[in-house]
C-alpha cells in the first residue's frame, strides 16, 4: 500500500552533485522509502546561463549509481509532467498573476549584481540581503487592478509583512521562526531577464506535484520562512520541512560545486563503490 508520502529531489545541472548534495538526496530517499511513499526527481534547470545538459546527464547518472531511485520524474513520467522547470513557465505565470492582482508583489528596478543567482538556491542563509525598500510601494494594492501580461522585463519583489513572526516545525532541527522585515526583507520572485526566482518556483512546483516533505540542506531554512509567506498568498496548502545538516570539507568550509574533487563523478573515477560513498554521508 503505497502512503500519501510524497517527498522530492531537486537537483541543479549547473556543475556535478558533491558529497553534500548526496546527503541530502539520500536522506530524501530514506525518508521516503521508509514512509512507503513516492520520490520525484525534478530537474530545477532555471538559470538559463549556468545549467548544462552534461550536467544534466551526470545528475542522473551519478544518482542512480548511488542507489536512489524515484518513481516520477523527467526520465520515468509520472501524473505532474513536466518534471522540468524550464517547461513549466506557464505555471509560473500563473502564479505571479495571482500574486499581482492581490498586491502581495510590486515591479522593482534597482539593479543587483548577483540578481542572476536568485533563478536557484541560494547559497547560504544570507545571499540575499535585506532590500532597502527602494521601490516598495507605500501601501500594498488590493482589490481589482490591471494585471500586465508579462512580467515585463522587470524585477518584482514579494512584500513580507513587517515585524510578523514566521514560525514552522522542522522535522531535524525542531521549532524555528524568523521575523519578517527583520531577518528578511522583500525578496525576488521574479527576475529582470525574464526568469522566476527560485522562491517562486519552488513553492508553485512543490504544490503542483503535491509534494508532503521538503527534504533540503540547512542553509534554505530561512528561505522556508519566505516560501511559507508565498504558499499563504497563493492560497496553497505548505509541506513539511526537513533540513539537513551540512557537510564541511577539511576547512572548515561548506561543500560547494567548485570542490570537484568531492563530486560523485569524481569519487566514481577513482574508483570509488557505491558503498565507500554511501559510509561516508553518516
């Protein structure tokens, strides 16, 4: 009997999985098998400049050797298709529609440098500084109004609700909060070059596919703090949270894409097992 347990993998083809992503993936995989539910393999490929398709392909790969294995997804179908986040912009749309038309987004023009990040995952918990209210509008529009057909070549921001607390119960870390206004400001949702910003998109996918658990790193909890914000908005009902712990490497320091030397292709080329790998993400 197959339970409602639905959880996700979620991976980026802008460089090849590390042993930290594998952690994570593979805690995602535990987690539903031993729920007796459903994994689905979702190919967040957004960042139209840094994903690849050999990316894409060693993602894959890599993963299956690993011994995690997804019911739904890109490769083996599934009742949500498209499992690919660069086919699912109508969806996307939808949802910045909706967000428009209730005033809880407003157009933003200030230039970032590091805007082109916000299509993924941010890095750490504190990539995307508190917006300095620029371009927020002093009261937030509500009733009927125009909603333009496009985003416009424009950024647009999601107005948190100042000095609320924003509390949920992850399943590692326990009781966490954060004040919006305070920990974080307006964030993207989506960007100038046409792109939804990850905060958008994860929550409109996660709550298409149904999605119960998020099984992700430590570094996005405040970012489960934001998407709870957009879930609200959206009139969408949130998942679970599980944030994983992060693998440091000999520095001290977080496990990123640049240690190629970690990456599961490279581990494989050394002649690495399946089980050499699998002992070292205890």
């Amino acid at each position: 009997m197959i339970s409602p347990y639905r959880g996700r993998l979620a991976p980026s083809p802008t460089g090849l999985l590390h042993l930290g992503h594998a952690r994570t993936f593979w805690t995602a995989y535990q987690r539903a098998q031993q729920a007796n539910g459903v994994l689905v393999m979702r190919n967040e490929n957004l960042d139209p400049q840094r994903s690849k398709t050999e990316y894409t392909t060693a993602m894959f790969e890599d993963l299956r050797w690993l011994g995690i294995w997804w019911q739904e997804g890109p490769d083996v179908g599934g009742p949500y298709i498209p499992y690919v986040q660069s086919r699912r912009r109508e969806f996307y749309l939808e949802a910045w529609r909706k967000l428009v038309q209730t005033g809880f987004v407003y157009p933003c023009r200030c230039s970032r440098k590091d805007l082109a990040r916000s299509a993924q995952a941010p890095h750490d918990e504190d990539d995307e500084p508190i917006y300095p209210g620029t371009c927020r509008p002093r009261h937030a529009a509500s009733g009927e109004i125009a909603v333009p057909e496009s985003p416009a070549r424009l950024n647009w921001r999601f107005r948190v609700p100042d000095g609320e607390e924003i509390a949920f119960a992850d399943g590692h870390l326990g009781q966490k909060s954060y004040l919006a206004g305070l920990d974080f400001g307006d964030f993207l949702i989506w960007r100038r070059d046409d792109v939804p910003a990850y905060q958008l998109a994860v929550v409109v996918d996660d709550a298409a596919m149904r999605i119960t658990e998020v099984v992700r790193g430590a570094d996005l909890l405040r970012s489960a703090a934001r998407q709870l914000l957009v879930y609200s908005a959206l009139g969408l009902e949130p998942p679970a949270w599980y944030h994983c712990p992060l693998m440091l490497d000999a520095t001290g320091q977080r496990l990123a894409k640049r240690h190629d030397a970690l990456s599961l292709r490279a581990l494989r080329e050394q002649g690495r097992t399946q089980e050499d790998v699998v002992a070292m993400l205890r």
